[in-house]
C-alpha cells in the first residue's frame, strides 16, 4: 500500500486517541506525555546542555520501552 498523505495530527492528539481507543493504557499514554513534554524542553537548552540531557533520556527512554 502507497501512503501518499500523511496528515498532520499533533502528538497529543495521537495519544488521546490511543487511550480512547484502548490500544494503549493510562499508564502508557502518561509516560508518553512525559517524554514528550521532556522533549519539547530540549529547544529552550543550550546545544551542550541539549545533547548531555538528550543522552540521559535515550537510555532511560531504552531501559523503560525495551520489549514493547
């Protein structure tokens, strides 16, 4: 199957659609938000501050998702 639009839904939005949908937990869709939001923070950082930062979350983000 050719996908040929992509439409533009925000983050949020595929979350709360997730959980409404049952395919992801309460517990799942918090957690997303949270990385998400850390995420999001990254901008308002310096780029060495950024990149330390960024690091840490990539290996907690590994350690909690591993397997899913």
């Amino acid at each position: 199957k050719l996908i040929t639009r992509i439409p533009s839904i925000s983050v949020e939005k595929v979350i709360e659609d997730g959980e409404r949908a049952k395919k992801i937990t309460k517990e799942i869709a918090d957690k997303m938000k949270k990385d998400y939001q850390f995420l999001s923070k990254l901008w308002d950082m310096p780029s060495r501050d950024a990149e330390r930062e960024l690091k840490k979350f990539l290996r907690e983000f590994n350690k909690k998702w591993i397997g899913d």
